[in-house]
C-alpha cells in the first residue's frame, strides 16, 4: 500500500494545466497543440500526471457539466473514471446516509464518492489499485476541499481502522446476467476479507433484490450464516441509476427504493397495498421503474395510501389509473384526453386535440420509432404536446393524454 501524497504546489500545477488546456480546447485547438501549450506547467511535477493526461481531464471537465453541474470546472477524470464515477446528487446522498461512521472506500476509482465522504466523516480513506487514478482520486479529494487519506494498493489488503468498508467495484462492460462475482474487486470476497466491519457495496442495479439475496447466502461468515442486509435502488431524474447493499448493521429494512433528488423513500416496511381491477380513470400515471424493479410497487401504494389500479405492466414501464392524486417524485401524472381503436383513429384525434407533438409511450421497436411518430405527427398544426400509451387489453387501446402537473 503505498500513501498518495501530492503537494500544495503540484496540485496548482496540474490544475491550472487542465484549464488551460480547457480554454485552448473551446477555443477550437486542435489535440497535439493543447498538449504543446500545457507542458510548460508540469515541468518537475512530482506526479504522475503528464500533458496528454491533462488533455483529457480537460476534455472531461468540458463533458462532466451534466454529471457534476458547478463542481466540473475542478475535477480531475481519465476516461474509465469519469465513466464510472458516481454523480453528485447520488455520492451526496451516500455520505449523507453514512454520516457518522468512519468509512474507507476500497476501491475509489478517481474518488469522487470518496471526496463526498471526506466532506462529512471524520475519518475516510480511500484505495484504489490503478496507479493513476489513484492520484486523480487524491486530485479530487483536494478539488473539492475534501480531507481523505488515499493509497495505491489492493484492497484484499488493505488493514482499516475504520468502521464501514465501502466498494463500489469495477464491472464488465457487457453481461449477460448481472452478477455479483464477476464485480473486482469482488464483494463476496471483501465481505469475508473484512467479515469483522459494516458493509457497503455498489451493485448492477439490475439485480433483482432475491439475486442480491441468493448471491450473498454464499458468503461464509461465522456460523455458516450468509450475510443478510437492505438492498437500496436509487432513482435519478426518475430512472434507476444505482443499488446499494448495506450489511445488516446499516440496514434500516429489507428492500428500499429512493428517488433523487427529491430524497423521497418507500420500504418494504411500508404497508402494502394490492392494486385494484384495471379500470380507465381520467387521471393515469407511470411508476418510476425503480420502484417495480425493487418490488415495492404495492408499499408504495400502501405509503401513499391511494386507489389505483395496473393499466400496464411490462418490462420497461408500470401505468397505474387512479382515483385520487397523490404528490410523489415516483408517479409521473397524465390527463387522458381521448382514447382509440387504432392509430388510423388516433391519428383524427390528435387533430381534434390540438397536438404537435406527439411521444410515443409503449414499445416499438427502436429502428421505427420516429417512422410511427412522423406518421402520426404528419399534418399536425396545433399547439399541444401529447403522450399517446397503448394498453392492450382495452377495447379502445390507445389513450391520448397530457402531462398533469399532480407533484
Ligand atoms: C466503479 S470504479 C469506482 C468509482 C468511484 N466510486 C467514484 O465515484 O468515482 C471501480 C474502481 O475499482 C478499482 N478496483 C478494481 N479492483 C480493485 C482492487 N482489487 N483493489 C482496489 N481497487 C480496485 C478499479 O480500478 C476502478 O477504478
């Protein structure tokens, strides 16, 4: 394990040589002449961060707007880290749930959970074993004003101190089925490794809370016992973006959905509540993903304590009708304003409702997507912007509808 440490001097140094290479960037130069002008600034650096890395860290910064909003014109990034780095809102929310505990993060990447750790824990350490990004983490820490020690190592060796072992492991780009052991470094083996400390892993949100559950049986702790703990899918902008395992120390319930940023949260313990008989109301709405996916549909008609019923169901997409309306960052409202037996039918609709623009909210294949919709929106002068879903099952099979402001 070897302690990163850079210096006041340095880390000016590789920050100025970024922004400038941004400026030289926007400013239409071409690759070869940006690394040209920025090597001036890392001559005797004691780093490892050389002008090509500067140029891409650059280049990041410019992309990074989305993911990191203000905060990107600081941060330093190599492609995979900048890939796979958690987003503001979501390493906010994580350290603001582990306020508290003391936590290393064993495998840091370029560190920016690490960093949102080091705003609130009194002790954080991170480890990451690619040397580079190692030093883009230790970079990161300092950006952001952030205390956290950092070491280049393995993190089936690291030795903590501290009282939560995070990891959010590297995946396969591609996988057939999510899985947790081909994660690296691998959490089974952390969870053994550090069998004695409260447990935190990223996984492939994919999972299903059982795969989580039949994954985890596996590992071997004292007793034979496999490890048990509270699954948690995030949701971001309304789409899954991330699941959390946290032993059963940490664990405030078996499966848990949460919605970002509002920090709305609906739990297993929540009462659950079965849908009624599918039945066309005025007011439809789409069930964030996240939810269904994590199985809480019901206890999140329990905690809302709403009538609805399921109008759709399918891989990709939840509709439920319901009665009355109830403000939650997981429904998104519709008005249903005219329904149709066909897209020739809709397509007369759509006039009569003074649509222009028309999404399409069922499955079509991907390839003839904006074929249907140019066909449908053809000779459409109106003003309104319309959402036309398909229910199979229902006479009357597409439900032409608007966006109501319900939240
Ligand atoms: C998904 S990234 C972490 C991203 C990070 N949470 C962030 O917010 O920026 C996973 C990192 O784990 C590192 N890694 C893989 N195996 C490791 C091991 N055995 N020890 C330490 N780090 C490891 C990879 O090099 C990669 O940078």
């Amino acid at each position: 394990m070897k302690k990163i440490v850079i210096s006041e001097k340095d880390f000016k140094a590789a920050d100025r040589a970024v922004k400038k290479a941004v400026e030289l960037i926007k400013r239409g130069y071409q690759k070869k002449k940006v690394i040209h002008a920025v090597k001036k600034h890392l001559v005797d650096l004691k780093i490892p961060f050389t002008p090509e890395d500067a140029y891409v860290a650059a280049r990041l910064r410019i992309r990074a707007k989305e993911k990191f909003g203000e905060l990107s014109g600081k941060l330093f990034f190599d492609e995979s880290g900048y890939r796979y780095s958690t987003p503001a809102v979501v390493a906010k929310y994580r350290a603001e749930r582990l306020r508290g505990y003391s936590i290393a993060d064993v495998s840091c990447g370029s560190g920016m959970q690490l960093a949102f750790f080091g705003i609130n824990a009194e002790k954080v350490t991170g480890v990451e074993l690619d040397k580079k990004r190692a030093y883009l983490a230790a970079l990161n820490v300092k950006a952001l004003g952030a205390e956290a020690e950092v070491y280049h190592g393995n993190a089936y060796e690291y030795r903590p101190d501290e009282e939560v072992i995070f990891s959010d492991p590297a995946r396969p780009e591609r996988e057939e089925v999510r899985t947790v052991k081909s994660l690296q470094p691998n959490p089974l083996k952390l969870a053994e490794v550090f069998s004695d400390r409260m447990l935190v892993f990223e996984l492939p949100p994919q999972m299903p809370p059982e795969r989580v559950d039949s994954q985890f049986q596996r590992v071997k702790l004292k007793g034979n016992k496999g490890l048990k703990g509270e699954k948690e899918y995030v949701s971001f902008g309304f789409k899954l973006n991330r699941l959390a395992f946290y032993s059963e120390e940490l664990s405030n319930c078996d499966v848990s959905a949460v919605s970002l940023p509002s920090g709305e949260r609906v739990t297993s313990e929540d009462e659950a509540v079965k849908p009624g008989r599918a039945e066309l109301t005025e007011l439809i709405a789409e069930v964030d993903r996240t939810v269904v996916h994590a199985g809480l549909l019901e206890n999140l008609l329990g905690k809302l304590e709403i009538e609805a019923c399921v109008l759709f169901g399918d891989k990709r997409r939840t509709v439920l009708g319901l009665r009355d309306v109830k403000s939650s960052a997981f429904l998104r409202y519709y008005r249903v304003a005219c329904t149709a037996s066909s897209l020739t039918e809709c397509k007369k609709l759509l006039k009569k409702a003074n649509a222009k623009k028309v999404t399409l909210r069922f499955s079509v294949d991907p390839g003839k997507y904006w074929d249907l919709r140019n066909e449908l929106e053809e000779g459409l002068s109106g003003e309104k912007h319309v959402y036309l879903f398909r229910f199979d099952g229902f006479a009357n099979r597409y439900i032409i509808c608007e966006r109501a402001d319900c939240n």
